[in-house]
C-alpha cells in the first residue's frame, strides 16, 4: 500500500467520495459537509439557519444546495450500492413546458405533444421537422433549428436555450441532444394523439432521507479531511497547497474539482481559449402552496419575468420535502436562473433576484405566501463547449502529464447523472489503489 502522501483525492462530493470508498485514499473536501451539491439541507420556518440534520419535531424545509437532483439511469450495481446505504424510492416523471404568458402546459418534451399546441402550430411544425436539414449542425442553434424547424425555435427551444445556457447557444456547439429527443415516428404520434414518455429520465429515484443522507453515509466510509481548500497545485514539486496553510505531497491525485479551476490552479496555460461555462443561481423557496401549483416534479420556461429556466418541485416528488405539520397545504420549490460563468451578482442583485422569483411565483398561483427563501450560487453548473474546439481533451492530457487525474462531471466537463458519477469514481478509485 502507498503511503497517504502519496495518493489523494481532492473534493468530497459524490464521486470523490466514491473513489474514496474504492482506494482507501485520504479525501480533502472544502466544505464542513460531505456531497458538494449533491447533499439536502434543512430550514426551519422564519430562520435562516441551515440545518444539516432534520429537527426532531420535522417543523422544517428539506432543500438541495444544487437544486433538484435526482438520481436517474445508472448501473444496476450502483443503484443497488445506493439502496444499501439510503433505501430509496422510484418515481415516474411528470414533467412540462410551461407558457406563462398563455397559462399553457405542455407535457415534456414538447415536439412529442404538438397537438397541445392547436391545430395550426402543430401542422406548421410538422412540416418543418419532416423536411428539416440534414447537414451536420455547428452550433447549438443551427442543432435546434434542423431538428425542429423555425416554429418550434421561436416558439420554445430558442428562449429556452437563450435562459438555460446563459446567451451561450448561438455560439457554443450541439450538445446532450437527449435532453431534447428527435423521433419523427413519436412526433407524428404526439400530433394526433398521445405519445409515450420518452428521454433519460422518464423514471428516477431519490434516497427515502434525502442526499444528505446517502453523502454522509459513503463519508463515513472513507479518509474525509473537511475544510481544505485549495489554493494552488506545485506540478514540479507534486505538493497540493491549502488555503488553512497546510499542504501535502502527491505522485498521483484525483481531482473532481472543474477542470477550469483545477488547470488555474496547476498553473497550466494551454494558450488557448478555454471552453464556456454557465453558472447558476438556485433559490430555494418553501411556503403556502399556492391554488394552481402544477402537479409537476418540473417545468421548463421559455420566458420569465425573473430571468429564470426552470421551476422544480421537491414537495411534488416527496412530501418529505415539507414540514410535518401542516404539509398537505405547504410546498418546497427550487427555482434555477443561469449567468455567463463566473458573473457572481452582487448580494443586493440576489435579493433583488430572490425577490422578483417570489413574486412571479405567487402571479402564477404556485405560492401564496413565501416562509423561507434561500439562495445558493453554482459557480460551475452547466459546462459547454465550443465549436472545434480541443481544450477539453488537452486540459484532461495536461494535468495527467503531472499526475492529475479528473474524474466526475465537471472535472472532465461533461454532463453526467449521480449514478454514472458513483460509477466513475469507484472505477478511478480502483484504478488508483492498484496502480
């Protein structure tokens, strides 16, 4: 076995703790908490406070510091790993697009229910998704457009994207077109009449006690050091130095920290442009469920008032999400608005921001009264890249050249589910141990 110096793991969030499990290796995590932005918290009615645990009198709002995260897809023996820790329970999607300004829901997704969309939309876009092109897309917007034509861009996928990516989608090449499923057979089915649910997560499931819960159970499985954050990597000396002022020395690291940060703070410059992130604010809203909260897990908005993209519902999935007493009339909400990556807002823009999502909530009858509002900013949330571009494969080749290793969803800047995350850093755990 190789000494603890000599083989780490840097960021205690569910991959980290995966390969943590696997290698045995020590685990050094910035935060006081195990999951990064895979983990619950708690919030009592009128407090600000974070809770990591539940109250005992279960008077409080369960939350998740990233949003909505659930666990979809997945190796069978991941998902049998997970409910040996935290058993979980299974759901089937419900799930829509929502027009604020018709009071319009169409079910997800939705060039599968054109017949929602009147006879006259729906006969449009048909004919434009029949005779769409067939020349390899550039960009995310050219993507969009060939797949569903010019009405259905205008109508939905362009707005939507314009919020989701941050302005990005004009420029940034077509990615995770499974999020948005192409399947002429499907369409012509939803343009007269029902078609099936269809996409990566038409069923999921989540830990019966919240993230938080299967986080600190996979922590306590490994060497977790909190409160080590990293403020610089030596490549030429193999030491990885802390912002605490400590530092330890390596010969091989896993890293699931962003591949961005992670090349900043090795000092490698690759001498070209980086590829683009989005990052997010979440508000996290708990209140009075107001009398036309939709049925839905979430919805998709192409247009709102606030700047945001999406709305979820944690109550909707699982009422453990809300307070005990009284839970049949309350609801817990997460609410995801988008930035060009890094472009914090000032405290006061977030309160002002938290502010306009209340009250747009409450104008669509989701809420009626707000008793708890909390926002967290996602500084790497959603990553993207650009046309042609090869910094990706470089930045990953460079940092193995020192011995890094990236594993996980935003080390190696693709989009990637609990599970395969779980997955990957077992694999790369065990790589590590046996190497």
């Amino acid at each position: 076995m190789h000494s603890e110096s000599k083989r780490v793991i840097l960021g205690g969030g569910i991959t980290g703790l995966a390969a943590g499990i696997a290698s045995g290796f020590p685990v050094f995590e910035a935060a006081q908490q195990p999951g990064g932005i895979c983990s619950s918290y708690y919030m009592r009615r009128g407090d600000r406070n974070r809770l990591t645990e539940s109250p005992s009198e279960g008077d409080a709002y369960r939350f998740e510091h990233g949003g909505g995260h659930w666990i979809f897809g997945g190796d069978p023996l991941v998902l049998q790993f997970i409910d040996s820790l935290v058993p979980f329970r299974s759901y089937q999607r419900r799930s829509s697009v929502f027009f604020p300004d018709r009071e319009l829901y169409v079910p997800y997704p939705l060039q599968n229910h054109l017949s929602c969309l009147g006879k006259e939309t729906a006969v449009k876009a048909l004919a434009e998704m029949m005779s769409g092109s067939q020349k390899p897309p550039s960009t995310m917007q050219e993507g969009l457009e060939q797949s569903f034509g010019p009405t259905l861009l205008n109508l939905f996928f362009g707005p939507f994207h314009d919020l989701y990516t941050a302005g990005l989608w004009k420029r940034i090449k077509p990615q995770d077109g499974y999020k948005s499923p192409h399947n002429l057979q499907l369409v012509l089915q939803g343009a007269f009449g029902d078609a099936p649910p269809v996409g990566y997560n038409v069923t999921f499931v989540y830990p019966a006690d919240g993230l938080n819960a299967l986080a600190s159970n996979m922590a306590s499985r490994c060497d977790l050091r909190f409160g080590k954050s990293v403020a610089r990597v030596d490549v030429n000396a193999k030491e990885i130095l802390f912002v605490d002022g400590g530092k330890v020395s390596y010969d091989r690291l896993i890293s699931t920290l962003p591949l961005n940060h992670m090349c900043k703070m090795a000092g490698i410059s690759l001498g070209m442009e980086p590829d683009p992130y989005s990052s997010v604010l979440v508000i996290n809203v708990g209140g009075i469920k107001g009398l036309r909260c939709p049925p839905d897990h979430w919805i998709y908005v192409p247009s709102s008032e606030a700047g945001f993209h999406r709305v979820g519902f944690y109550s909707n999935v699982d009422e453990s999400f809300i307070p005990k007493n009284g839970a049949s009339s309350r609801v817990s909400i997460y609410v995801e608005k988008a930035y060009p990556g890094g472009e914090r807002p000032s405290e006061t823009e977030m309160a002002s921001t938290c502010e306009a999502t209340v009250q747009e909530l409450r104008s669509w009858g989701y809420l009626q009264e707000a008793e708890v509002v909390d926002p967290t900013w996602i500084d790497v949330a959603y990553t993207w890249s650009w046309p042609g571009s090869t910094w990706v494969s470089k930045a990953i080749s460079a940092l193995q050249k020192h011995g890094i290793h990236q594993v996980g969803r935003y080390a190696r800047w693709t989009f990637q589910g609990i599970a395969d995350s779980i997955r990957d850093g077992f694999i790369a755990g065990t790589a590590l141990r046996n190497s």
